[in-house]
C-alpha cells in the first residue's frame, strides 16, 4: 500500500509537468503567433471600427506586445467583454492580456485569475456643459440640473463632490444613456455627468440643436485602466509590464542628465525570450505612450481630450515608470 502510494504520488507529479508547461502563456502565443487581448469598450481605448478592425490605446498597447514578442504589430486579437459571461475568458484565462478596472475586477470577482499589472490609463468621472454655459468649474453648478446615470460610480462621486462643499444639486437620473443624452442635448438638464471617454463621445452628437459643448476641469473621481495577465506565467507578466514601462519611458527626453527615448531604460533580458532590438521595435511600431494618446484620445483623434493626468510625469501628469535615474 505504501509503495502505491508512493508511485501514485510520482504519477501525479509527472502528470502536472507537462500540462503546466503546455499552459505557459509566452509558448502558447509563440505558437499561433498572435496576442490576445480583450477589455470592455471605451471609445478612444477599444472599439471595432469596422468588423475585425479595431482602435484605441488599449489596442495599440496590445500591438506593441505583439511587435515584441512575435515580431509584428498587426498579430493581434481583441475581445470586448460586452456580457457578464464574456468575463469567463479572463476567469479561463483564455486571453493573453486583460485591460480592467478596479471595479471590473470586483464585481466579476476576477482578483484570483490574474496577476495586476501596469496603469495604461487614467480613466475619470466628469461633467460637461454646454460651451456657452456660465459655469467654468463643478461648483459652479450648484442649484443647476446634472443628468447621470442611476446606481453608477458617477452618482456616487457627485454626491460626494457636492457634500464636500456643503451645496446642493438637482438629481436627473436615467437609466438609459440614449435618454440621457437626448435630455442633454435639449437642455433639459444644465449639465451631464460620466466618464470622461463616454462624454466625448457624446459630445460627438450634438443632437437636434447642434449643442456644441466643453468639459469642466475637475475630476470627480481618477482610476486606473490596468494590462493585467494571466496568473500561469510569471514570465509572460514581466514581458507586459516591461512594454508598457518602455512606451511609457520613451516619453522622456534625452537630456545631458538622464538618457531618454529606448535608452531611458534598456531592458536586456534574454530569459524573458526577447531579442536585444524589442524596445526599438515596438517603439517603431507604435511610437511612444503620448503618440499613442494623442492618435486615439488626443488632439489627433476626434475626441480631442487634453493628456491632463495622462501626461507623463515630466511634463506634468501622472505617468511614471523605472527609468536610469
């Protein structure tokens, strides 16, 4: 029985070799030679533009991981998660990468399936107005009507902006976000209150009247939008991390101080499967995180945010990375 016991026991170990060496996330991607990625849709950070062609600075993150590690920017697939069940592929660890929200990661109980990693976006809860409004900042709206989205994170960052000044606001809750910009557009509602992304995208559609509109300085509340991975491959994590830290980095200018661009910090790791142009590469692909920005969030995009928080650290945002000090 002991002996049994003992050959079970080996059995059972040389069993489990091989199927975790066959879920090592940087062979499978090697394998079918393309990275997949896979977030909910925020425009500006991933949306399908046209059926199999996809846009936004999470996508383009995802390409720069896939111009590292199998050599092209075009090897990629992106996934909305759309459903509550759509999340299983994160909970499968079906996908190669995963663009989550602290929230998302909540509420889908997903923290046990994945290792957290970079911020790739500072997503905020803000208010827009109309561009001829007499309001220049949020407390500026007290007494005034703000349309918002019932049970959202907006709602409750509102009223924690409001009780924080000790002023009142009139509550315009809607439950369905067509409605609630059909109101806005009419003026039926001073102000309008979501994510920063989602009211750009509104402002796009200036309805009946062509309302032209602006967003108002203040973020109610900042979060990150973060590329998290798998938890089965700690390699395949550090390769995530160190391009998101690259694209971040190349921001920095060279300077007789510090060095900038690729060099601001080299990553020569060939135990991570990397050859020593994979920096240069993805840089080229993709160019650096304010290009980035600027292509699908910026002033080079139609939703013509400013960088703000987004701005890398020397330029006065929040974006820092390791770099040679």
């Amino acid at each position: 029985m002991r002996l049994l016991l003992v050959l079970l026991t080996i059995l059972g170990v040389c069993c489990s070799i091989p199927a975790a060496e066959a879920g090592s996330v940087i062979k499978r991607v090697k394998s079918r030679n393309v990275v997949r990625c896979g977030s909910i849709e925020r425009m500006g950070l991933a949306s399908e533009v046209k059926p199999g062609v996809w846009s936004g600075l999470n996508v383009d993150i995802c390409r720069a991981i896939a111009a590292a590690v199998v050599g092209s920017p075009d090897r990629i697939e992106y996934h909305l998660y759309e459903t509550p069940k759509n999340f299983d592929s994160v909970r499968n660890q079906q996908d190669d990468v995963y663009f989550l929200t602290g929230s998302e990661i909540n509420t889908q109980n997903l923290a046990g399936s994945i290792v957290p990693g970079p911020t790739v976006f500072l997503e905020s809860d803000a208010v827009m107005v109309a561009s001829n409004s007499a309001a220049h900042h949020v407390s500026d709206l007290t007494e005034d009507s703000i349309c918002f989205m019932i049970g959202s994170s907006v709602e409750r960052s509102l009223t924690a902006y409001f009780d924080a000044i000790h002023k009142n606001w009139l509550r315009r809750a809607f439950s369905e976000e067509g409605e609630m910009s059909d109101t806005y557009n009419v003026q039926n509602c001073h102000a309008i209150a979501g994510e920063i992304t989602t009211l750009a995208q509104m402002r796009l559609d200036s309805g009946i009247n062509r309302l032209s509109s602006r967003i108002l300085p203040e973020s109610l509340t900042t979060f990150p939008v973060i590329a998290a991975t798998p938890t089965e491959d700690a390699q395949w994590s550090a390769i995530v991390a160190w391009t998101v830290t690259t694209l971040i980095n190349a921001d920095r200018p060279q300077t007789q101080w510090y060095a900038g661009g690729a060099e601001a910090m080299p990553i020569l790791a060939p135990q991570l499967g990397l050859d020593p142009n994979w920096q240069n590469r993805i840089l080229a692909s993709t160019g650096n995180y304010s290009k980035i920005f600027e292509r699908n969030l910026g002033r080079g995009s139609v939703l013509k945010l400013d960088h703000r928080i987004n701005a890398n650290y020397i330029n006065g945002g929040l974006f820092l990375a390791p770099f040679l000090e």
